[in-house]
C-alpha cells in the first residue's frame, strides 16, 4: 500500500513537473510605464499563460543598464535602443535583436521658440539637453553629421547632461532638451507651458532616426533550441500583448497603472503617452524592417571622425525568432 501511495505521489510530481510554465525575465529600458504596455497586457491577458510561459517583468531606472543586467544573467531577453546595443556589441557584448515591436521612434529635441531657433543650423552657440547612458549616441551622431561640433564654443553646441526630467528647459539651464514624443514633451505641457512657445525637431522627420525598444538577447542563448523556442513563444505573445494595447489604450494604461508598485505614475498621463506609443508600434508585427535596421546603420556610421559604431555590424540581428512566431 506505502508503496502504492509513493508510486502515486511521484507520478502526480513528474506531472507537475511536466506542466511547469518556462521562465523567462525581461529587464525594461525604463520605469513601468506605458512605454511597456505590450508586455504588461501579454501578462495580464493571459497571453503568456497560452504560450506557457511564466514571465517576470523587471523595471529599469536610472541605476540600472540593462546590457548589463543581460550580460550578469540577470535577464534572458531586454528592452534597448539599437544604438546603444549595436555599440556595446562593437565593443564585445553580443547583443543579438530578435524583435522590433517599435517601427518609429518617438525621439525629438524640444526648444523654446524665443530662442530664435529655427533649424538644426541655429544650435550653434547654444545649450543642449541630452540623455547619456546610451541614449546619447543618436544626437552625437545627428550633430557629427551635421558638421556641429559638441565641445562648446560659439561654432558648436554645449552638451548638459540632462537627467530624465525637463527641468533644464523649464529653468533655462538649456536652450534645447531631449525629450519623448510620448513622455517628457507632455511634461513640459503640464508645466504651464503652451505648445506655440516651443519649436521640436523630430529625429524621424531630420532623417536620423534610428530604432528604439527592440528586443535583445545574448548571441550565445540563441544556439540552445530551447531557449529559441522560449523566444519564439515570447514574442508571438508580446506582439499579441502590443496589438491589443494599440487598439485599448485607455485599458492598457490601467494595466500598466497596476503593475506601478511605486504609484508614481498618474491615470492622465500613462493614458496620453499609451495613445502616443501606439503611434510607434503601429505598422509593426515585431519583425525587424532590414531597411530600418540599415538607416539605423547608417546613420551611426556618419558620425565623421567620431562615429557611434567604426564598422558595418555581422549578426547583430536575426530573424529566426519573429519568422516562426509570426508564422
């Protein structure tokens, strides 16, 4: 009888163990905002669940640098801008884009108008917010590019290290700040400032745009099978998860609101950034577009003397993960 009862008790075990969802831990670029709604409502949804996938959702923030975080083990796949990925695989890490569930990038400088600022050729002399920790290197290049020095001086632009608040402008530290379409531009709004006192400059529209929040792994975890098929099963419901949140934003942002342990976020503005993050994801069904992939190429190796990248990248994406996923 004892024997009978072990014999069952193993086999209920083997069964659970048979039926355990695979884990999978993504580290976020940022904070938990609608930035991310695509994962938060894959999650939500039960989107994961379907794929039999257990994810963990790990914010970012301004100590955290998730190349590293996936570099240490602490994550198996990450959000980041090409950029920033494509030169830390130039310099070693080998980060690998499996996805790209942003089509268009949301990056712009934003200035007052009362600056006389018209044009890229009117930065000369003037002060420039910019965000480092990777997020510096589009500008770097646009202003290369551009043939405007960044060293200062009444021929070139000085470069303030904007921490992530728009503080700079509001005070006139800065003639000119980085900011999100869908994030520190409405900030600046909620300031008491009106949209006819500022004059913005889309990297879409200056044509040195590159691609923002892609997917990444480790180029190495891309030759165990397994971890493939994770992937696979990720995206499929990750895309899922964006699909969803483009066309419910309002719902998407309450998603996002509930997984906000800090309550730092407010309804009104995760509301108006998830409208303006559908605008990005829109056209997207997380396959990488080669011709998006080169301009972000392209437009790193312009960089003059002082280019973001030295060499046309090898491997730095795949489309394997999005081929099976999506079909």
């Amino acid at each position: 009888m004892k024997t009978r009862i072990i014999a069952a008790l193993a086999a209920t075990l083997g069964a659970g163990a048979a039926q355990a969802a695979d884990e999978v831990t993504l580290q976020l670029k940022w904070v938990t905002q609608s930035q991310f709604a695509g994962y938060y409502v894959a999650e939500e949804k039960g989107f994961y669940d379907e794929e039999d996938l257990d994810v963990t959702i790990l914010p970012g923030g301004p100590d955290i640098a998730p190349p590293q975080v996936l570099a240490g083990g602490g994550a198996d796949v990450m959000v980041d801008w090409m950029p920033s990925a494509l030169s830390a695989r130039e310099k070693g890490l080998p980060l690998v884009n499996i996805a790209q569930p942003f089509k268009t990038s949301g990056l712009m400088l934003t200035c007052w108008k009362d600056t006389g600022i018209t044009g890229p050729e009117d930065f000369k002399g003037r002060t420039i917010g910019v965000w480092f920790f990777g997020n510096e290197y589009p500008f770097l290049s646009w202003m290369s590019q551009a043939g405007i020095p960044t060293e200062g001086g009444e021929e070139g632009i000085t470069v303030l290290k904007q921490g992530f608040n728009v503080d700079p402008l509001l005070q006139r530290q800065a003639d000119c700040i980085s900011t999100m379409t869908y994030n520190e531009f409405g900030q600046v709004l909620d300031a008491g400032v009106s949209e006819d006192e500022l004059v913005t400059f889309k990297y879409e529209d200056q044509g040195v745009a590159t691609l923002e929040d892609g997917l990444y792994v480790l180029e190495e975890n891309l030759g165990d099978p397994a971890f493939v098929d994770k992937m696979v099963r990720f995206v499929r419901a990750s895309m899922k998860g964006w699909k969803y949140a483009e066309e419910n934003p309002e719902e998407a942002a309450g998603i996002v609101l509930d997984n906000d342990a800090t309550g730092a976020q407010t309804e009104a503005h995760q509301v108006r950034m998830m409208g303006e993050i559908a605008k990005l994801t829109l056209g997207s069904d997380g396959s990488l577009d080669e011709a998006d992939y080169q301009r972000t190429v392209d437009t790193l190796l312009a960089g003059g003397s002082d280019p973001v990248i030295t060499k046309e990248p090898e491997g730095a994406f795949t489309t394997e993960i999005t081929d099976q996923a999506l079909n």
